[in-house]
C-alpha cells in the first residue's frame, strides 16, 4: 500500500466460523473490512443415488455404506446431515457478529454467479481473504486488486490440499505446517506470505480413532490460523509484505483419502505405537477398545 493514508480495503470468503479472524482485521490499523461474504452452498456437485453409493463404499467402505442406509431407512440423521446443521448455525453466528461489529455480511448461494460477482466487485477491494470455501475460480479470487490470499493447514509446497493432519500422520512427519498463500488457479500453489510449522504427535489415549483426533487437533490449529492472517495482512497494508515463489516440484497435492488409505493409516499407528512402547502408558480398557474399533472398521 502506498503512504497516503488509504486503507486497505478487505472482503472475507467464507462457510463460517470467522468471528475470531474478523475480530483481529478489524483492530489492525491501516485496515478496512469491507464485507463479509458468507457461501452458503457448502456442497457444489449434487451426486445421483448410484454415484452417492459409489462414492461412500469407496470413501467409508460397504459396512459403513450399509449402516448409512439403515439410518436412513429408519429416519435417523446420519453425520453429514449433523455437520449441515453446524455449518448452518456457524453461519447464522457469523453474520450476526459481523453486525454487531459493523462490518457487512453478505450470504450467497454460490460465490460464482453473476450476482454475487457483481456484488464482491461493489465492495471495491484491495485484497480477498479465503478462509473456508469450496475451490474457487479465477473469475472470483481475482476480483480484488492485489488478488486474494488463503489459509492453508499444511507446509506448502511439500503438503498441498488435504485433508489437513491425515496425510503428515499417514507419512510419520512430526509436525504439521500453517501457511499463508496468494491464490492461484492449482491448489495450494500461490507465492508463500508467512508460514509456521506446529508439532505433530498422535495421542493414543484416542485409541485408533484417529478421525476424532484430527478433528480435535485442527480445533486447536485455528488459534495460530488466526494469527498467521491477521499477520499477513498487517504486512501487506503495511508494505512489509515479501512473497516467495514456491517451488511445486518439490511437494504433492493430497485428495481426500480412500476407505483403503484410512485402514492403511489404522495398520500404521498401530505399528507404531508398538514400537515405540506407548502402550504402555494406555490401560487394558483402551487397548481393548482401540483394537476392537480397528476389526470393526477394517
């Protein structure tokens, strides 16, 4: 930014939970959070029964694929419709905390239609913050004059995509990287703004449930999530701002891992967790527990 006292003008991409990130922008001088824009089509491909059954006994396997049905048989809710109904609450929250802040929230269906186009170029901003969102086109990450920049949970380049934690306890890494990155058209790909790591070690008091720990881990990532963005657009309006390229041929880019992948992982910690002698620190209960969850899901 120049010195001319202009501020940075922001807009936020999001599904939610970005009350925190919101209440750190607005407090950073030299910073202007000129609308929240809140996706709330959180699943973009609408699949047929025949492709939803494909797609669950390849990602769950047929005897969660088979217990997902009698759910539904029986009129039950199954997970995915629970995880809606959070993301939806998340959602409600955020806009009535972007009101209180002052800050306009906008909710659109999908960020790429003309109209919500039409409405993120109205905001007339310098930088798009992505914090969430499905993959976007360059027909929306664009529209902000210096681009828009995204929160990734991995060490790019080494770890593009996801999800998050799975793949650095798949390939035995002992931490777990946070980077800050301009969007690009490939995933995971735009010039490095700032970039940390955080140690990664599987607690096995989760047993072999590896889901739950993950998920628990990530929660406890958003704090240094937070942090490192606010950190990065202070640099930016601020002028400080050094972007790296990064170096592509150096990493992977993950994709969401397959009902094999997930036993795999299971067959892994266990193996480690026998050699490294940390079962005996769990009690018989646990052990018992973790091996019986492990024949279930195999």
């Amino acid at each position: 930014m120049s010195s001319d006292n202009k501020k940075l003008r922001v807009i936020v991409l999001t599904h939610g939970d970005a009350e925190s990130l919101l209440g750190n922008l607005i407090k950073i001088d030299g910073v202007e959070v000129a609308g929240m824009f809140i996706e709330t089509e959180v699943n973009r491909r609408i699949y047929g029964l025949r492709d939803k059954l494909r797609r669950s006994i390849r990602y769950e396997g047929y005897a969660a694929t088979v217990m997902k049905g009698l759910r539904l048989l029986a009129n039950r809710k199954d997970s995915s419709s629970d995880e809606t109904s959070q993301i939806r609450e998340n959602q409600r929250a955020l806009g009535k905390t972007a009101g209180l802040l002052g800050t306009p929230a906008h909710f659109l269906s999908n960020y790429h239609t003309e109209e919500s186009i039409a409405l993120m170029r109205a905001a007339e901003a310098d930088l798009g913050i992505v914090w969430g969102t499905n993959i976007l086109k360059e027909s929306v990450f664009k529209i902000p004059r210096l681009g828009s920049v995204n929160i990734h949970q991995g060490r790019a380049p080494y770890y593009r995509g996801g999800p998050p934690v799975f793949w650095e306890l798949y390939n035995g890494e002992r931490e777990v990287g946070v980077t800050v990155h301009f969007v690009e058209p490939k995933v995971d790909t735009g010039e490095i703004l700032v970039q940390e790591t955080l140690p990664l070690v599987y607690d096995y008091s989760y047993g072999l449930d590896f889901e739950r720990f993950i998920a628990d881990y990530r929660a406890r990532m958003m704090e240094h999530c937070v942090r490192l963005m606010t950190d990065a657009v202070r640099m930016i309006a601020d002028g400080t701002a050094r972007p790296r390229p990064q170096d592509i041929s150096l990493g992977t880019r993950y994709r969401l891992p397959i009902k094999r992948e997930k036993d795999e992982l299971r067959r892994r910690l266990r193996r480690r967790w026998r050699e490294s002698g940390a079962h005996s620190g769990i009690s018989a209960k646990a052990h018992s527990q973790a091996a019986a969850n492990a024949s279930r899901e195999a």
